[in-house]
C-alpha cells in the first residue's frame, strides 16, 4: 500500500521554491510524481503523452545513422528518455537550469533517472538553455559551436506562459535564428507547449524554418475525463541559401 502523500525533497532556486513529491491518486489507483516550482505544477508522471510525442514526432523524419540530439529541459525525463529509445541516436545532451532536477535523477528519487544516468549516450548538462541558445558556443562546453539534428525544448508552459519574462525573446525571430545556428542543415527544431495550437508563434517559426507546424497532441485526461490537447511545434534548418521571411 503506498503512502497517500509524501514530499520527497525540497529546494530553494532563484526562481522560487522547488518541490519534488509522491502522491496517491485514488480515482485512478496510481502513485503519481510531481514537480511544483512556488504553486506551479511543472509537470507530472500522470500526463507524458506529448512530452513523449515531441521526442517521436522530432525524430520521426531525420534519417541516417548517428545522429546528435540536445534537449532543452530534463524534467521528469520522459522527453530524453523515448529519444534514447532510438538506437540511430548516437549521443544525447541534455541541458537543465535546476540542479536539484539533476540530483533527484542521479540519486534514483525520479523513475527515469537510472536509465538516463546509466545510457553512456546521455549527458545531462547543468546550464541555462536559453542562455546557451544565444551564445556562439552552444550547448556543448567540451565542443564549442557543435551542431545538433536535432534540438527538443520543453522548458516553459508555452510560448506566451513563461517560467521567467526574460525568456521571451527565445521565442521571437532573432532568437529562434540564433537558435538554428546549433542545428545543422536539415536539422529539426521541436517546442512543447502546454497550450493549443497559436498562429501567431507558427508563423513567427516559419520566418526562420521550412516545414514549420503545430501538431496537436490530444490525449484523455483522467482526472477531468475528457479529451486534452497540447501542442508540438515542429521546424527544419533551411538546407538552402534563400532568404528569411522577415517580417
């Protein structure tokens, strides 16, 4: 039988108090792991669908063998764990603002946390991703400037619900272009977002992407009983030398 609620660890960060904990969910008979920053939920074992999805639909159209991934957010590792799931990705980087996010896999607390730890793939990175992101030297600090296929993000609530204002101008032009540099020719960009669809970020993506979209990941939520949909925004690095769309 397991305990109805318990607090598995809590941290301070600079933006706000961090808790990790194990809760009964008795509707559905299930223990459930959470994550809440302040009285946020950042996320919870019980909804993976699309955190699983933007691994999968990232991936699903990059072909060879080989192929480099960087994940911005690790989270309860949902998203880092469907792509090691693929046996042509040859290595994983993923970068986490929140050290104690790390901790928690390191020590077992997480139920990803062994199997990410232990796939000599992965490199969990503790950095700001956004930061990164804006930087000449990327994400990888033993390689500076080394491009990725891919690039998956799951870090704020969506585009227009930020976990920090200054997040903001990653999701505008210059900084989705700034963006693309790590990403090699052909290479994919995925956003989660906890909201539907929005016109106005596709087309802001499709100013610096080819094949820019949000796909709707819909899935049913068991608490509310009915249908919840969130989206993957999905873009691939022009191969070509033809102009952006700037305006």
């Amino acid at each position: 039988m397991s305990v109805f609620f318990e607090e598995l660890d809590y941290c301070p960060t600079p933006i706000g108090a961090l808790s990790l904990r194990r809760r009964r969910e008795h509707k559905l008979g299930v223990d459930v792991i959470e994550i809440k920053l302040g009285e946020e939920y950042l996320m919870s074992s019980l909804f993976t669908v699309s955190e699983i999805a933007l691994a999968r639909l990232g991936l699903a159209k990059l072909g060879g063998d080989k192929l480099d991934v960087a994940v911005g957010g690790l989270g309860l590792g949902y998203t880092a764990n469907a792509v090691l799931e693929y046996e042509n990705v040859a290595s994983l980087v993923v970068v986490e603002a929140l050290e104690a996010v790390i901790d928690w896999h390191g020590k077992g607390l997480l139920p990803l946390g062994r199997t990410l730890t232990t796939d000599e793939r992965c490199r969990i990175v503790h950095g700001d991703f956004f930061a990164l992101a804006a930087s000449e030297e990327g994400f990888d600090g033993d390689a500076p400037g080394r491009q990725f296929d891919a690039i998956l993000v799951d870090i704020d609530h969506s585009p227009n619900f930020l976990l920090d204002p200054a997040n903001d101008s990653f999701y505008q032009p210059e900084g989705l272009r700034r963006l693309a540099t790590h990403l090699r020719p052909g290479g994919v960009f995925g956003l989660w977002s906890d909201e539907r669809p929005d016109d106005a970020f596709t087309a802001r993506l499709a100013s610096v992407f080819d094949d820019a979209r949000a796909e709707p990941v819909t899935f049913h939520n068991p608490l509310q009983d009915k249908p919840f949909t969130q989206t993957v925004y999905l873009g691939k690095k022009r191969t070509s030398s033809a102009p952006e769309n700037t305006e």
